[in-house]
C-alpha cells in the first residue's frame, strides 16, 4: 500500500509526502487492525464451532441388551450430548427433533408410514445415522430401510425378492473376533490398528453392492465384512 508514494507528490513538496506517508500509514494500521479483528472473530468461532457437542440419539427396542454396560459405549466424550430414546416410536413426530446423529440399536419390526417419511426427511436434513449391531435386522418390511444400512438380515425363511432368495442368518453368542482395518485413510477409522473383540457372530446376511468397507473379520462364524459406509 505504501508503494510508489513519493511518485503520486509534486516533487519539492517534503510537507505533502509526509500528509501523505501519515494517512497511508494510518490506512494502512486500520486495515491490520481490521485483518486482526476478523482473524480473532474467525479463531472464536472456529473455537466454538470445536466445543459444540454432537446432539445424539440412542435409539433402543425390540430387543434386549446389557443397559449398565452398553450406554458406556457413549460416556467419557466431551464432544458428544447423548440421548436414549427406549422403546415407543421416535419417528412418529419430528417436530421437536433436534439431535445431529441418530444410532440405531433397536430391533423393530414394524414401522408406521408417518414414521418411514419422517425417518426419510431426517436423513434429507442431513441427520446422521449409525446402525449398529442387531438393528440391522429392524423393519424387514421396509426395502427402503435395507437400501439405506447397505444389508439385509431376514428373519424368515427363503424370502424372496426381487428375484433373490435370501438365506436366513444364523448367529452364536461369545465369539472372537480379529478385527482388520480396510481403510486407515477414512475418517471414521483413521489412527486405529486392528484389533480383537469378544462378541456375538451373524453369518449369512447379505452385503449389498456400492457400500465402502471399513472393517473385515477372518472369523468364520461372521460374514467378513463388519463395518462400511
């Protein structure tokens, strides 16, 4: 900004290039003291934006868990304010909905129509979802459902559809598993080494094509894949 400043003053003029070094100084001091305001405003929402929590809900029902150990799986994270919603129909009304994530854990059945669009709407308002574990198995009347979680687990004997016969999974409580990471690259699963887990097998249920894998398992009691997106 204080470049060719002595070339924009009628030569002799020592008084005038100095009024004017003084106001492109003070130009130029306002302007960094504008740059620092902004850099602090940008940094103090940056900071906010780092301290907000992650609004989540735990979705439960239809089947049973450990209810001591599993809301462990959600303590000791500052960045996260969790939420149980046990049971009911958390779908069935959304106007009051104000979680970020929504983790699926329940073992529904049936949903209701209202419930399916609603659902649907979340996911258009760009709510997060993470099912996890038997949930996989919830709503297998809902094609949709299945489209969405990337899997079908079915409950009934040689379901048929869209021309596919599915095979009913079986599964076997207090296995080992060794766990391998697909992709350290990916957010989710970035920094972690693999690692081994007492759990309970599913073996039988279908992937479907287009979801990227995150983690496999050489247990022969389990499908080898684990987690996917």
């Amino acid at each position: 900004a204080l470049t060719g400043i002595s070339e924009l003053e009628p030569k002799g003029s020592m008084m005038t290039y100095r009024s004017s070094l003084v106001r492109n100084f003070l130009c130029v001091l306002i302007l960094a003291m504008l740059v620092s305001v902004c850099a602090d405003r940008a940094a103090a929402a940056d900071a906010n934006a780092n301290t907000k929590k992650l609004r989540v809900l735990v979705v439960t029902g239809g089947h049973g868990f450990d209810k001591k150990v599993f809301p462990q799986t959600f303590a000791g994270h500052a960045d996260i304010d969790v939420k149980f919603a046990n049971g009911g129909k958390p779908f069935e009304d959304i106007s009051k909905w104000d979680a970020d994530v929504m983790v699926l854990y329940n073992f529904k059945q049936k949903i209701s129509a209202k419930s399916k669009a609603n659902f649907l709407k979340l996911l258009d308002r760009g709510v997060g979802l993470v099912c996890l574990h038997h949930a996989v198995a919830a709503y297998p009347d809902w094609e949709e459902y299945e489209k969405i979680i990337g899997a079908t687990y079915s409950l009934k004997k040689g379901l048929v559809r869209n021309g596919m016969k599915y095979m009913r999974p079986v599964w076997k409580h207090g296995v080992d598993f060794n766990v391998r990471i697909e992709d350290r690259t990916h957010p989710i699963t970035k920094g972690m080494k693999n690692f081994k887990i007492h759990d309970e097998s599913y073996k039988g249920w279908v992937h479907h094509p287009g979801s990227h894998v995150l983690l496999t398992t050489d247990q022969p009691l389990n499908n080898h894949r684990l987690a996917w997106t």
